[in-house]
C-alpha cells in the first residue's frame, strides 16, 4: 500500500484534525487502516481468514519531510543509516496454530527472508516444487525465519549478516554484520543517475576514504563513530564488502524502452529482465581487487 507516502493527501472524512502536517499524516494512515481492513473482511467472507497469517511491513524510512519524523534514528530515505534501512513490521494470525508465539523478536529480519520463510511456513520446498515445479535456487540470499519469528525456540538469530545496499552512482555502500555496521562512503551524497550511463561495480565504485563504524546495538541512533578504534572490525566487514562486490552486475539507471516491451495486451503488467550482458562491454564486469 502506498497510502502513506507523498503526495500528502487524504479525503476529508479521515482528518480528526485540520491545524497541523501532521493531521495530514495520520488521515493518509486512517486511510491505509480502512484499506487493510477491506481486504481482511474480504479474507473473512471468503472463508480463508482462519487460514491465513497477514505479514505487514514498511519498505524504508520515512522521507526528509514536515509531515514525517525517524527520530531518533539518524538519517531518512535514501540513506543507510538507521532512520532509512531500518523500519518496523508484525506478523498477525487469528490461528494459534500458523502463529503459536506472540511477542517481538530484536534479531535481523531482511525482506528477502521472506520468501524462504514463506514458503517454509506453506509447506517447504519439497511441496512447493511438487505444485509449481520450481526448485529451491541455488544461490538464494534468504533466510528462513519461519522457526523463529512462530515459535521463538532458536538459541541464536537466524540472521547475522545484512547487506544494505552498494550504490556506485553516490560511491556508498552499507553493511551489517552482528552487532556493527560499517558505512562506506560519503552517505549524504545527493548524486543521481545519469539515465544514459553504465555503473560498473568493482572496488574503485566506492569511495572507501570514507569509513564509518557503529555499534547499532549499544547505539542504534549512530552517533559515535568507533572506526579509529577498531581497525581489525573494520577490515573484517570491508573484507566482506569486497567480497560481495566481485559477484555483482553492473548498474543501469533506466531499463532501455522497446516499441514491445511489455506491458501488452496478452501480459499487462511489467516484468523484468535481464538486457545487461548483451549491452556491456566484458570491461564492465573487470573486478579489480584491493591489497
């Protein structure tokens, strides 16, 4: 739903309060409320609600905005601190069997985890591949927090790790490994694509001159940069950037138009697809490593 998202707008029947931007804010959520719950009672008629668990996340950090507030998380959207990347999320079931612990979980849940998650809950990928004869991928950077998001009863968090992001256009790059997060880069940058170039990803993508660590458990809000006095941390997660920087395509910042591309009459919708390596030059996918 992007009910509560710019422009600011709500029709008149939601606002409880006309004098502030905020007033604004909470009618566009009443809004968002009053949709969700169409489409629960929607559920309801159609016999499935029982069997159903409802998961209900937002996608990134409000924006830089009168209207909205991260505080006190640091940074909006479009950043890689706190207040853009981290964002908040329930699970809901009416079924104590499909939802059997109620509470709260403190431990790394990436939106990728959802589709191996999902599809544990559904049954796994034994029966999943026997309806849609689609195996389990190969390199599949999900993880199934099905064990402890419903029943609580792992000893440890099933994920450690997150890669927030490597952008090549504002040279940044985010990530997260137990309890520290390194910031790579100039992270306000405000660069925007350029729709005709190509952005290689390769070490030089990145403007490692600029570090920033952070022990987001003991400070979630980033406001002590630890770096300097930990150098061995430093080179254990910038190893790991490196790393996952030699696997990756490069960036195009508008997918080419096609007179018949899709949407069309027989598929309307949008689909992706892969154009980059019959457009690249074998150049663009050089990984030059980092002694």
């Amino acid at each position: 739903m992007q009910s509560v998202h710019a422009s600011y707008y709500a029709p008149e029947k939601y606002y409880d309060c006309t004098d502030t931007k905020r007033c604004t804010m909470q009618a566009m959520l009443s809004a968002a409320e009053e949709l969700l719950t169409d489409v629960i009672q929607y559920f309801k008629d159609a016999g499935m609600w029982d069997n159903t668990l409802l998961v209900y996340h937002s996608d990134n950090g409000a924006p830089k905005s009168s209207y909205t507030s991260n505080g006190p998380l640091r940074g909006t959207k479009s950043h890689l601190w706190e207040g853009g990347v981290r964002t908040v999320g329930f699970l809901y079931s009416e079924n104590k069997e499909l939802l059997p612990h109620r509470g709260y979980t403190d431990c790394y849940v990436h939106v990728a985890d959802w589709y191996n998650t999902l599809v544990a809950i559904s049954g796994g990928w034994t029966a999943y591949a026997k309806k849609t004869g689609l195996e389990m991928p190969a390199k599949l950077d999900s993880i199934d927090q099905s064990r402890h998001l419903l029943f609580n009863d792992t000893n440890t968090c099933p994920r450690t790790q997150i890669m927030l992001h490597i952008d090549p256009v504002k040279r940044v790059a985010g990530y997260m490994k137990n309890q520290h997060k390194l910031l790579i880069g100039p992270q306000d940058s405000s660069a925007s694509c350029d729709d005709a170039t190509f952005y290689p990803l390769n070490i030089s993508s990145i403007d490692f001159s600029i570090i920033e660590l952070y022990n987001i458990w003991a400070d979630p809000n980033e406001a002590e940069n630890i770096a300097d006095e930990n150098p061995d941390i430093v080179a254990d997660l910038r190893r790991d950037v490196t790393d996952y920087l030699s696997h990756q395509s490069p960036l195009q910042c508008q997918l080419p138009t096609l007179d018949d591309s899709y949407p069309s009459d027989e598929v309307p919708y949008y689909l992706p697809w892969d154009f980059t390596r019959d457009n690249l030059p074998a150049s663009a996918y050089e990984y030059n490593t980092v002694t």
